[in-house]
C-alpha cells in the first residue's frame, strides 16, 4: 500500500515538473505563441522569454511570422477560345494576424491555395489563349487582390502570385511553333527587302553624286580653258602689238629701213627654198624679188595711222 501511494505522489511530482517545464516559454523571433488560459484565448506570446501558469495556460498555435512560399499545384483552365491548359504557380505570403491566422480558419495556407486556384481558373476564363500568354500580370494581380480580401479575415497578407508555367495541348504547341516560324520567316523575308532596297538606293545616290562631281569638274575644266584661251588670246595681241611698235620705232632710225628690207629678203629667199616639193600658185616675176621689195613703202607702213588715231 505504501509503494502505491508513493508510486502516485511520484507520478504527480514528475507532472508538475513536466507542467513546470513547459510553463517556461522561450519564443524565437519572426515567431508568435497563442496562449489560452482554460480553454479561452488569453494572449499572444512575442519574442523572448515567458512564464506561463501550470494547469491553467496552454500554447495551442505557434505561428511563424517570416514569409513564405506556397506551391499551387498544377491545374486544368480553359481559356475563352475553349483551349484547355495546365497552369501552376507560387503564392507568397505570410501571417501578420496570429490570432486570426490561429481562430479565422483551420488552415490558411489550404484555403489560400484553394482560393488561388478558382481566381486563376475564373481569370483565364475570361482571356484567349494568345492573351493568356501575354496577361500573366493580370492574372497575378487578380490573385493577389482576390487574396488579400479574404486575408483580411484570415489574418494573412499576400505580397505576390507568380505562374510558374502555363503549358497548352500539344496539338496547340505545334501550331504556336509553326506559327513563330512563319512569323521569324515573314520577318527575315521583310529584312532582306528592306535591305536590298536601302543598297539600291545607295547605289542610285553613289551614281547620282558620281555625275554630278564629273559634270561640275567638266564644267571647271572647260571654264578654265576658256579662261586660259582669253588669257593666251589677250597676251598674243598684247605681244603683237608691242612688236609692231617695235618695228615701227627701229624703222623711224636710220638704216632701219634697209635692215628691215634685208630680213625681209632673207625670210623671202628661206620661204622660196621650202617651195622646191610644194604645189602652189606664184607670181610670174617671183625670182625679182628685188622688186617686190622696192615696191614695199615701209615709210607708209609706219606712218599710217593706227585704228585709235582715226
């Protein structure tokens, strides 16, 4: 009798030290304890050290506040245009209610991937295929608007909703592909012209410049010729003119005359030599040449006067 009653005052010390122990709360950061004392809620435990009553006051939930991310499992959708696809993606969330997050729902992180799962099903609905694709934002962003309502109750917050994939019927994937290839070789073609285009215009304008600097060059060059005729024509007559006054003053001196008929005579004599092989008409008395020069009036020549005198 004795061993039973020791054996019961045993088993009772060793549950108050067991309710001792776990009276003694030490709670980690990025943590919350919920703490009901006779079964009502009583408190929320924060981080550090805690002391609770045995027997009385009891941790039923331990939230973690950190965020974290939820996989939504894959899914069949049908878009508007009635093609079916497979859609996943990733919640993120985290709890910034531990009471509610604790005695709003029985699993908030069910329920969140439940609810993800009807909006983006209700979304895609609502979207062709080819905007399915190109509105992911949209759909992300119903989800997150859709589960911050419900948070609120919930007692979680919602940062962000990403899909992973959203995979069609491969009957589909082969027309996408082959509607890319015809895409790429539609563009690829429109370069090509593009391009042969701008090198035939190059080409045109490379032609035109080249006429044009050769016609501008033909043009100085016959310019500068001209100039250069004026400018020999101007210094024939300017030398023409100052040898006639040459002349004209070595033939007022004395003896100017008789030399000049003697060079004349000379040059005579020279020009009749180079007519041995030639074919021409000359006068019956071409070998008298004296009087050809006797008959030349040098005095008139230089005193006639000249056409700005008159």
């Amino acid at each position: 009798m004795d061993l039973f009653v020791m054996a019961i005052w045993a088993a009772i010390f060793l549950l108050l030290i067991v309710q001792l122990f776990q009276s003694i709360r030490l709670v980690s950061t990025q943590s919350a304890h919920i703490v009901e004392r006779l079964g009502r809620y009583h408190k929320t435990l924060d981080a550090g050290f805690h002391a609770l009553i045995p027997f009385i006051d009891k941790v039923t939930f331990v939230q973690d506040l950190r965020e974290e991310a939820i996989d939504v499992p894959p899914q069949d959708c049908f878009t508007g245009d009635e093609v079916k696809v497979v859609v996943d993606g990733v919640i993120y969330m985290s709890v910034w209610d531990p009471v509610k997050a604790s005695y709003g729902i029985v699993e908030y992180r069910n329920a969140a991937v439940q609810l993800a799962k009807t909006t983006t099903r209700s979304v895609i609905g609502t979207l062709d295929l080819d905007r399915t694709f190109e509105e992911r934002d949209v759909i992300s962003a119903k989800v997150v608007e859709v589960l911050d309502q419900a948070g609120k109750a919930w007692g979680i917050r919602v940062h962000r909703y990403e899909i992973k994939n959203i995979t069609p019927p491969s009957t589909v994937r082969n027309a996408m592909e082959k509607q890319v290839s015809a895409e790429r070789e539609r563009r690829a073609i429109m370069a090509t012209s593009e391009g042969d285009k701008q090198s035939r215009i190059n080409r045109s304008e490379g032609l035109k410049a080249e006429l044009i600097n050769i016609s501008e060059g033909e043009k100085q060059r016959r310019i500068n010729e001209a100039q250069g005729y004026a400018q020999e024509i101007l210094s024939i007559s300017a030398a023409t003119a100052e040898s006639i006054e040459k002349v004209a003053e070595v033939v007022n001196r004395p003896g100017g005359s008789a030399a000049l008929k003697l060079q004349l005579s000379e040059r005579y004599i020279e020009a009749i030599k180079g007519l041995q092989d030639a074919r021409v008409i000359l006068p019956a008395n071409i070998v008298d040449y004296r009087a050809w020069l006797g008959n030349l009036d040098l005095g008139s020549l230089v005193d006639r006067p000249s056409e700005g005198e008159r």
